[in-house]
C-alpha cells in the first residue's frame, strides 16, 4: 500500500508549480486553429517536441494537423473529451496512434477547457492498468471508480492517473510485488 501512495502522492508533488508547458501553449493560443497546430506538432513555446512526439516525423505532423485544422468547426462544437478524442481518431495519418491522439486531444481539451472524465488507455497504460489489477484489461478505457481506493484522491485527475498507470508500466518484477494489495476492493 505504501508503494503506490507514494507513486501518487511523489505525482501530486511533481505537479504542483509545475505546469505542462505544452499543455499551457496550447491553451494560451489565441485561436483554435493555433492550438490544433501547437497541440499536434506538440511543440511548446520554446519549439522542443514533447518527448511523446519526438519520433514522429515533422512530415507526418504536418499532414495531421492539415486534417485536424480542417475538423476545427466539429471539434469547436464538442462538449466532452471522448467527443474531441473521437474527432481527433477520425483524422488517422499513417504513423500516428493512440498516444498522440490522446496527448492531442489533451493539449486541444486544455483550449477548449475540456478535460478527460475517464482513464484512456493507451500502450503504457494498459500494460500499468493490467500490472495493478493483475489481469488483461480489453477495454479502451476506465472509470476511475474500477481502481483501487487511493486513485479516488480528489487532488489528482483522470490525466494524471493516465500518467501514473503509464510509470507503473515500467516496473519491474520487483516493485510488482508492491502492488499485491492494491487491487480493487483492497483498500
């Protein structure tokens, strides 16, 4: 128990002061269309790629943000993060997957100020999820509610339990262990 309240409560103090600054230039943009620019390519104020983003090419980018930029009257009129996630997926390039889309509609989302209201489930955290839950998880997302008790801590979001699932994917056996007793219900 002490070793996942720690991952939680060493998150919420990363956090605090600390802003995403991707995250805040998207949001600071003054129109849509430069935050879908700046939420795709995931370039921040000082033009450094997000490390999520660094391999994907500038090409590859580009052709994403042309289609997004096109989807601006849509993802203007949603009213959710799974609706804005959806259009974002509707605008597949070759070489961009569910972490992108995700990233992109969370940096989109910050603009629009429109936040995830469930755990998406990308590679890193499907593979922490399955680690803390100790079985395959095939659904695409999560309600908060189906986690252990210490992930309803009302100081940490359903993006910042995506970023902690997503470290919890590169335990290794050792720290596993730490988990036994954290499945739902446990706590």
């Amino acid at each position: 128990m002490d070793f996942l309240k720690g991952q939680i409560g060493q998150h919420i103090q990363n956090k605090e002061g600390k802003s995403d600054c991707w995250i805040i230039h998207c949001s600071n943009q003054v129109d849509l269309s430069e935050a879908i620019a700046f939420a795709e390519i995931a370039e921040n104020q000082l033009g450094k790629r997000h490390p999520h983003q660094y391999r994907r090419c500038k090409l590859t980018l580009e052709k994403f943000v042309n289609l997004l930029v096109g989807e601006r009257t849509k993802i203007s009129k949603v009213t959710s993060f799974h609706d804005l996630l959806e259009v974002v997926k509707s605008c597949k390039v070759k070489d961009i997957g569910p972490l992108t889309f995700y990233d992109t509609a969370t940096r989109i989302g910050a603009y629009l100020k429109i936040y995830p209201e469930m755990i998406y489930l990308h590679r890193g955290t499907r593979i922490g999820v399955e680690k803390l839950l100790d079985r395959k998880i095939k659904s695409d997302t999560l309600e908060r509610s189906e986690l252990p008790a210490v992930f309803q801590d009302p100081r940490i979001t359903c993006d910042d339990i995506e970023d902690i699932l997503c470290h919890l994917s590169k335990l290794n056996g050792g720290e596993k262990k730490e988990l036994k007793g954290f499945r739902k219900g446990s706590c």
